[in-house]
C-alpha cells in the first residue's frame, strides 16, 4: 500500500487528496480537519511538483529557504544598520543579481537608462 508521503514526494496529489478524502472517522472535528486539508492540497498541487523540481536540483523542503531568511535578517540588522524596506529591496535585488551571475549587465542597464 502506497502511503500518503510517497504519492506527495511523487507529485501524485490527487491520488494523495482522494486517499485522505475517503479517510474515515467518526470524529466531526477530525473529518472538517481532513476536509481542509484536502482542498489545501488540490489548491496548492502546482506547487507541490516535487519530482519536477527534484529534476531542476531544486530545494523542495522549508529548511533551506528558513536558513536563508535567518541570514539575510541577520545581516540587515547588525550593528549600526538601519534599513528601510526601500533599501533592504535594492540590496537584496543587487545581491542576486551578483549570485546569478547578472552583476554587470544591471550596471550597464542603469548606464544606459
């Protein structure tokens, strides 16, 4: 029997919110839960295309992306730094652009404007 991580971790959602759609229980709290639960998932399925993103080396779990943020935050609140979102915005923008290789074509590009 396929478990419910397996069909997600395989991008088979609608086979995972059918699976928990016919789950039965004669909790009313519990049943409203796993109906919630189940439209959250059919809702959110394009995001949820775990083996296509695994295939683009991408991240699919939280863990990398709270890193980051926890970075990035603690970075723009060191010592002395006062930032406004306006700022923190161009700095991060500028940041990826130098990560992905595109640091001078924006220099040019505001050269030119």
């Amino acid at each position: 029997m396929m478990t419910h991580q397996y069909w997600l971790d395989h991008g088979k959602i609608k086979k995972l919110a059918t699976s928990l759609q016919s789950t039965q229980t004669s909790s009313a709290e519990l049943s409203e839960k796993f109906r919630i639960e189940v439209e959250c998932f059919r809702r959110s399925a394009l995001r949820l295309r775990y083996p296509k993103f695994r295939l683009l080396h991408l991240f699919v779990g939280t863990g990398v992306m709270e890193a980051g943020r926890k970075t990035v935050g603690s970075r723009l609140k060191q010592s002395g730094m006062f930032w406004t979102v306006r700022g923190a915005n161009a700095i991060l923008a500028l940041r990826c652009c130098y990560l992905n290789g595109g640091f001078e074509d924006y220099w040019e590009g505001r050269r030119a404007a």
